[in-house]
C-alpha cells in the first residue's frame, strides 16, 4: 500500500472500517465527477433520518469552473487556496422552520449533520473524500446561492474529489495531508447512573 493512501488511525473498539477509512483531506484531483456517482452521494443523503421525516437539508452545488469560483469566493481564504480546485463544491443549508406547521426547527443543524455524514460516507464507497468546512462568509454565500436569510440557516461549504498526493497542496498544507485521530471513546461517552 502507498503512503497516500496508508490510514495509521486504529479504533479502540470492532466498527466497520468505513468509519475510520472517513477522514478530510485538502489535496483533489480536478477531474470531473461522473454523473452518476453524483446523483449517488445526493442519494445518499436523501436516505439520512430527520425529525418528522422533515428532511430540512438542502444541498446546493457547482460543478462547472464558472461555478465553482463562484462558489470558492465565499471561502475563507485558506480554504479557498485549496478547495477551489476541487471538482465539486456544495453549501449545505437547513430550513429554518418545519414545512408542515412553520414552527421553528430546533433539530435541523442535527438532522443535516446525518445527511452530510450520510454523504461523505457514500463518497468514500465511490473512492472519493468529501471535506467538510466552517471557513466561509455567510453574506457572501448567502449572494452567490441566493439563499433567503429568512428561510434558511448554512450550515457547511463542502468539497468533494478524488484525492491525490499532498504535492498538489500549497506547502503550507502539506504537513497536514493525512487523517488524524480522536480522542479516547471513554472522553465523549459515559454512563450515568440513575438516582447517584
């Protein structure tokens, strides 16, 4: 097995390998990709569980060079450096409201965590990697998208490529070109016991 594609990470209990093989790297190839393993990784996401069944995540998308500049402008600038080059930029927004009574979703942010996940996990079976980001100017992206502040919150700039050596990347990335671990499972998961 090559370097670039060695996963060092080790889980301290039995889960399937697709959990731990899930990481984000910055480095992309930027060929295309094909039509119908697009259509697959936004499947994929229909698929995740929500709250009333209310699905409030939307997933908006460019593909073209045109586009995606576009869309890379809302970037943070680090991230921009990067993720320009990628194939496949989304923004994932959430409704802000539930569909069937307009009361506010206080669950959307969770339900729309399941379909990104739901989305980089397919991504990996179709031997791509999907990079999740906070560093965007929500103004910016809100005039790109066209998105009404009033309807919708967003939630996460994503790119989405095949990945390729970290000699792609600006050298300042490069160190950083490989998963990273987590922390112990005993530090976010603990029982409680009743009544003590």
């Amino acid at each position: 097995m090559s370097d670039m594609h060695r996963n060092p990470r080790v889980p301290d209990s039995d889960v399937d390998p697709a959990f731990v093989d899930r990481w984000s790297p910055r480095a992309f190839s930027p060929d295309p990709i094909p039509a119908h393993q697009l259509a697959a990784l936004f499947e994929a996401a229909r698929w995740a569980p929500s709250c009333y069944n209310e699905q409030p995540w939307l997933f908006l998308y460019a593909t073209t060079e045109e586009d995606r500049q576009a869309f890379a402008s809302a970037l943070v600038e680090k991230n921009r450096a990067w993720a320009a080059r990628a194939p496949l930029l989304i923004f994932l927004a959430t409704r802000k409201r539930f569909g069937s009574n307009n009361r506010p979703n206080r669950h959307a942010g969770f339900d729309a965590g399941a379909a990104w996940m739901s989305l980089a996990l397919q991504a990996r079976k179709l031997g791509l990697h999907a990079h999740a980001m906070a560093g965007f100017d929500v103004d910016r992206a809100r005039t790109v998208l066209k998105l009404n502040e009033d309807e919708y919150d967003l939630m996460a700039a994503i790119a989405v490529g095949r990945r390729v050596g970290p000699d792609s990347l600006p050298e300042e990335y490069r160190p950083q070109e490989k998963p990273n671990n987590r922390k112990p499972a005993g530090e976010i998961a603990r029982p409680i016991q009743a009544g003590t």
